[in-house]
C-alpha cells in the first residue's frame, strides 16, 4: 500500500544487460579495500549471478522491459510525475513516481 501522494522508487535493469560493465566500474574498488581476494571473490560471484540473470531472462523467466513500455504501465497505473535516469554503469534504471492524492 502507497498512501496517496507517497513516493515508489525503483530500479530495474536495462534490457540485455552489460554485467561487464559494471565489474569495469567497479575494479578501482579493489585499491581501496583492505581484502582485495575478498573482493575479487565477490565481484567474480556478482559476474556469475549476471550471466545467469541473463541466460534465463533469454529463456523467458525474467522480461527487462525497455523504459518507454514501463513508464507507460506505471501511468496506466495511476501514478503521476513519472522520472527516470541511468544508474550505475549506464545498466539499469532509477524510476522515481507519485500517487496521486485523492
């Protein structure tokens, strides 16, 4: 439930995903950590979890709507003033919108 005039921030992967990407972007990380195998360890993990994000969104379990198609079912929806930007490594979207009050 979103009280009327509540906000409902959200992110949502870009369709076909670049999980490269974001391990490029996430690299100088591991000059500022005091475990760098941790680090390795996790980010190697993360690039796994995405190709397998990926693969069964391929197959149809996930769908990464492009975001022309998702404002629009948010507006069918009632919400009002609807804003979206790229987030972290140009792979996912922020979308920000309000419920209308009554």
């Amino acid at each position: 439930m979103l009280r009327p005039g509540g906000r409902f921030v959200f992110s949502v992967n870009v369709p076909e995903p670049g999980w490269g990407w974001v391990a490029l972007r996430s690299l100088h990380g591991i000059l500022q950590t005091r475990q760098p195998a941790r680090y390795v360890k996790n980010s190697l993990r993360m690039l796994r979890y995405g190709a397998w994000l990926t693969r069964e969104s391929r197959r149809g379990r996930f769908h990464y709507l492009p975001i022309d198609v998702i404002v629009h079912k948010l507006a069918q929806s009632g919400f009002g003033a609807i804003s979206h930007r790229l987030s972290y490594a140009r792979q996912a979207y922020l979308i920000r919108c309000v419920r209308p009050a009554s």
